[in-house]
C-alpha cells in the first residue's frame, strides 16, 4: 500500500515517488485501482476518509445534473450512519456509471462492502441482481436517448438539404434570368 503523507499546509506527499502530489493524482491513482493510505504528519492518524471526501466534493462541483445532484447528497446525508442500500447504489452508479459496470465489478464492489460492514453476505446477490437491472435500465434509457437525438439531426440534415435545394434552385432561375438580361443588353449594343 502506497503511503500519502499530508503536512500542516495541507500538501501531500507520495512518498513512493518522493514528490509531492494534488488530489487529482490521487484520483487518478483511484481510477488506476492503486491502493493508498494517507498519513497526517502532525498527529500520525489515518485521514484517508477525510481526504476522499474532499476529492468527492471537487467532483460534486462539476456535476452537471446539480438538482439531481444535490438531491442525491441530501438523501445520503439524511441517511447518516443507516446501512442504505438504494443510496450506496445510487452513489455508486453516479460515480462509476452505468457503461462501465460489469458484472464482475459489481462483484468485486459488494465484496468489499460486504469486508467493511456495509452489507452482509445474505444482501449480496439481491445487491448484484439490483445493480445489474438499474445497468440494463441506463442501458435501454441511453439507447431511447440515443435514438431520439439521431432521429431529431435526422430531421434537421434533411431540412437543411430542403433549403439548400430550394436555394440552389432560387439561384437557377436567378442565373437564368441574368443570362436573358445579358442576351437582350448584347442585342442592344450589336
């Protein structure tokens, strides 16, 4: 397990590489599945928890459904220390979502809640069988989304097509006209 340690002024240092770090790279090592822990130098203590929470709340920041957002916060706040299991998927689904959940990380994701007290064996399969339905729903959701959205640029190419064919025409009698204007000026001149 790689060793953060985060002095008074708050920088941290990966004490792997000897350098100091932001909490973007400890995002980054979170999406690479690098195993760390972050040491405060001052009292010695594990704040790992506290610093995860402070990568979160950058994110929520950049949320961009944040009435959905806030509403989700709120629920897991409300919550508190209750073992909720449609807040913690719902958490999760938002933070991983629904593409990039196979059924072999949703396995992988309740082991771990089970090894740190947040579910029991016995919810296991409930849990994955819940995760796996809301995947398949997003999925079906996206594909609808998906569909209406190439159905309405659809729409749009084929009326811009309309237009330019309208113009081109318009244009074709204009160069038309032009040509018998010119044909009556050389009469005129000859």
């Amino acid at each position: 397990m790689i060793v953060i340690k985060r002095y008074r002024n708050r920088r941290l240092y990966h004490t792997s590489l000897k350098s100091f770090i932001v909490l973007s790279d400890l995002e980054e090592m979170i999406r690479r599945d690098e195993r760390f822990k972050v040491m405060d130098t001052a009292t010695g203590k594990d704040i790992t928890l506290s610093v995860l929470t402070a990568i979160i709340s950058e994110q929520v920041g950049g949320w961009r459904d944040a009435a959905g957002s806030k509403e989700l916060l709120r629920a897991f706040i409300k919550a508190g220390g209750n073992k909720s299991m449609s807040i913690l998927k719902n958490t999760v689904l938002a933070g991983i979502g629904f593409a990039s959940l196979t059924r072999k990380k949703a396995e992988e994701l309740t082991d771990y809640l089970i090894k740190s007290g947040e579910l029991t064996k016995s919810e296991k399969k409930k849990a994955i069988m819940e995760l796996m339905a809301k995947v398949e729903a997003g999925t079906k959701d996206a594909k609808t989304k998906v569909a209406r959205i190439t159905t309405d640029v659809e729409k749009a190419l084929k009326k811009i097509s309309m237009a330019k064919r309208t113009d081109v025409e318009a244009l074709s009698k204009k160069i038309d006209k032009l040509t018998r204007t010119v044909g009556k000026l050389e009469k005129k001149l000859e």
